[in-house]
C-alpha cells in the first residue's frame, strides 16, 4: 500500500527566505507526482505535475523536482511572501488513484 | 474553462435526512472524483467515474451513494449519515481515468455537517 510522508508538519518563516518542503513515498511505481495547495476550509489548487519521466517542473517561484528511485519529491518556494502561507500537499498517482501525503501547514509572517 | 464547481457550499442534515451534493464540469474531462477531507488530514479517494461508470469504491458505507448522470455532472447523494461523516467533501475530474493519469482539477467543496 502507497503510503506519502511529508515534512516538515509545520512551517514557520519570515518573509523573503527561500525554502524546501518534502515528500516521501514508499512504492516507486507512480504515473506522476503533483503539488497542491489548500488555504484553510477551501478546495485543492494544483500547483505542479510532474510526470514520472521527468526531473523537475517549475512554474514562477516554485520548483519541483522528482527522484522517483528514491521515493522523494522536494517543492522549492523562492522569497516567500506571506500569501504563500497555506497548506501544501503532495500526492502520488497510481492506477486512476491520488495518494495525497500528510501536509506541510507554512506560515510566512511579513 | 478550467472550474470544477460544487453545490452547495455548506451544508447541515440531520441523521435522518437525505440530501445530495453536486459537481459539475465543462473541462471535457470524462474521469470524476470523490473525495472526503477530515480537519487537518489529507483528502481520502471515495469513487471513481470514468467514462461515465462507476470505476473504483474505496469500500465507502452505503450510506453514501454516488450517481454520474452525464459526464459533466457528478452526484452523491447522502442518506442517514453519522456525526462521524462530517468532512469537506471535495469533487475533482481528470481528462482520463486511465493508466495514463492526468493532472487532476479540484472543485471548493462541500463542507457538510451532521447533527
């Protein structure tokens, strides 16, 4: 059974760092691998997709890269700003099926 | 247009009641999704449509009963449902459900609460 960690749980930064958030997956048989965002009480925006032919995927401040050998994915977040600050999940796609990880909860204070 | 849209935004039943939520798209995406998301826990996959049929149960209570009526519209509807099944219930869609997964597209969810 897949199963996806994610760390660090929790976040705290000021505004301008760069930082890494981390997933983990056990079973390295996956389509892809994608990066959410959740803000407090609302639906899953989509972030990136990474296929898993590919290294790595960037959009604006975010990177994401793949080593699908290792079971590991990392989300690169260049200068953080505080609308940054929400829950970001990672998930592993199987057969027609998401496994999301348990979260990182990234606070940036101004 | 890229919105997975759900009805309604909130809602509270009793045990006793039956109510339905409501997914829709336009996207063309022929995979749908059910999803339920417990505070501070990360969504957990209910069913699967693709091509309009029901593909994959996660052993979900019958108390919860899916219904895909054409392929831009996804419903489940909810009968004597426990306090326990008080969740943001979250609808997504893909362009296939097949062995090549596609990006998955999440709707703002339903937050339902049983009394």
């Amino acid at each position: 059974k897949q199963e996806v960690t994610q760390i660090p749980a929790a976040l705290s930064v000021p505004e301008g760092e760069n930082l890494v958030l981390n997933c983990s997956f056990t079973d390295s048989a996956i389509y892809n691998l994608q990066w959410f965002r959740q803000d407090p009480g609302k639906g899953l925006t989509s972030l990136l997709l990474i296929q898993s032919s590919q290294r790595e995927q960037t959009s604006g401040r975010l990177n994401a890269s793949l080593d699908k050998s290792s079971g590991r994915s990392t989300l690169y977040i260049a200068a953080s700003q505080p609308g940054d600050s929400a829950t970001y999940l990672c998930a592993v796609t199987g057969f027609q099926k998401l496994v999301f990880g348990t979260g990182t909860r990234l606070l940036v204070s101004p | 247009d890229t919105e997975v849209t759900q009805t309604p935004k909130h809602l509270v039943m009793g045990m006793t009641n039956k109510k339905s939520l409501k997914c829709e798209q336009h996207m063309g995406h022929r995979a749908m999704y059910w999803y339920k998301q417990k505070a501070k826990k990360p969504p957990e996959l209910m069913f699967v449509y693709s091509y309009e049929k029901l593909s994959i149960n996660e052993s979900v209570p019958s108390r919860f009963s899916p219904e895909c009526p054409n392929s831009s519209l996804l419903n489940l509807h909810l009968h004597a449902l426990q306090p326990e099944d008080s969740a943001l219930y979250l609808c997504a869609s893909s362009l296939q459900g097949t062995a090549v997964a596609y990006e998955q597209y999440f709707g703002p969810g339903t937050r339902l609460t049983v009394t």
